[in-house]
C-alpha cells in the first residue's frame, strides 16, 4: 500500500512546531548553517529537547520522518 501522505519539509518544521512556509525554512537553513560535521543533526544546540527527541526518534527508528530529516540534515552541512 503507498502511504498517500506526502511528508515535506514544510510539514516536517510544523511538527517541530517551527515557522512551516518556504521563506521561513529557507531562512532558517540560512541561520543556522553550516552545522559542523562532528555534531549530529538532533544534537544540534537550537533544537527544543522535544524537538531533539522527535528527530533523534525518527532518525533512529528509521521512520517515515527519517528521509525528510536527513533532508534538512543535508541542507545544514
């Protein structure tokens, strides 16, 4: 069965509870880069920690979240 709920960045920064429109996520990417190699994406020092432990969990678990974090994980590098 195709999972008919298209996860995006947009929607993914409104589950962090951040700013979801394409300006805001580009400036947000803008902010906030480049993240050093060494720090993991969840480890990041802006995150919430609900917001750590929603992507640590979702990057962990492998789950439908994992492809669109490791998304903005490129985008901050």
């Amino acid at each position: 069965m195709i999972n008919s709920i298209f996860k995006s960045l947009n929607i993914l920064f409104a589950q962090l509870g951040l700013p979801d429109d394409d300006s805001s996520i580009n400036n947000f990417v803008a902010n906030h880069r480049p993240l050093s190699p060494d720090v993991l994406l969840e480890a990041a020092p802006w995150w919430t920690p609900s917001q750590a432990s929603f992507l640590s969990e979702a990057i962990d678990s492998d789950s439908d979240w994992a492809e669109v974090a490791d998304s903005l994980n490129a985008l901050l590098r």
